[in-house]
C-alpha cells in the first residue's frame, strides 16, 4: 500500500511546477483509476470501498467542473460544464445501482477526454508557450463531442439514460 504523505507531498509538488494543462492531465489520471479501482470493488462485491472511490473520483469531476473558464469561453466551458454534470450524475447513479456497465463507459469518456487534454498539454509543452484558454477549449471541446456522441450512442443502445 503507498504511503499517503509520500502520495500527498508527490502532488503537492506537481501542482506547484506542473504546467496547468499537465495538472489537468494529472486530475483525469486520478479519476479514471478511482473509477477503474470502483469497478473492480463492484465485482468484488466491496460496496464500501465503491462508495468511497466513487466519492472522492466525484469531488475531482466537481473540481474540474468549477475551474472552467467563463469568461474566456463561455460557451464552450458551458458545454464541459454540462460534460462534468452528467459524468457527475451517472457516478451518482451507480452510487444506487451499482451498475458496473454505467461506470465503464464513464472511464471511457474520461479516457477520451484525458487524451485531448494531454494532446493540449503536449503541445503547449512542444511549442514552449501557455496556451490560449479558447484554443485550449476549442480542443476539450472536439473531445466533449466525441465522449457525448459515444456515450448518446451506448445509453440509447443498452436503454440507460441519465439526463442532466
């Protein structure tokens, strides 16, 4: 098992050197593994541990979902804000149904978005610049389209909708 504080002080440090599109790189990896960690404790039958991974995977979505720029891109960050909404909700659906299936195309969403969001963080990294919140949003936003389309396709698929 790590060691907390190690893990605490590991973070803490990444925060303040981490470029902020790597700490929003960083915030999707730690979500996708509670998420992916919760589904193995719903298979598990360990409702507990689920709960609280659950828990915590919601409070890094809640904090993503707050730290959208509206002044900068309004429309687009209303978009990601609806994004993190309904991540939010199904995470809070499974709290009650325990459906493994919900959480698995969840993880697959946020693996989508991660990856635009690495994509931004590595080319902002390449080019040695901060990048534009638009142009940064433009990119999350091509990923949103693309998580929600997938997610759209799988629910009317599988008769699982959970709307926002």
């Amino acid at each position: 098992m790590p060691n907390k504080s190690a893990q605490h002080v590991a973070y803490a440090t990444a925060a303040q050197n981490a470029s902020k599109t790597r700490q929003v790189v960083m915030l999707y990896d730690g979500v996708i593994s509670m998420v992916q960690r919760a589904v193995e404790a719903i298979k598990e039958g360990q409702l507990e541990e689920r709960y609280m991974l659950i828990d915590k995977a919601r409070k890094i979505v809640c904090g993503l979902q707050t730290a959208l720029d509206f002044d900068n891109a309004p429309d687009i960050a209303k978009l990601m804000y609806d994004y993190y909404e309904s991540i939010d909700m199904r995470m809070i659906h499974v709290q009650s149904t325990n459906r493994a299936d919900v959480l698995a195309q969840v993880e697959k969403e946020l693996k989508i978005m991660r990856d635009a969001w690495k994509t931004i963080d590595e080319a902002a990294e390449k080019e040695g610049k901060k990048q534009d919140t638009k142009e940064m949003y433009a990119t999350a936003y091509e990923a949103v389209t693309v998580a929600t389309a997938s997610s759209a396709a799988e629910s009317s698929a599988d008769s699982v909708s959970i709307s926002v």
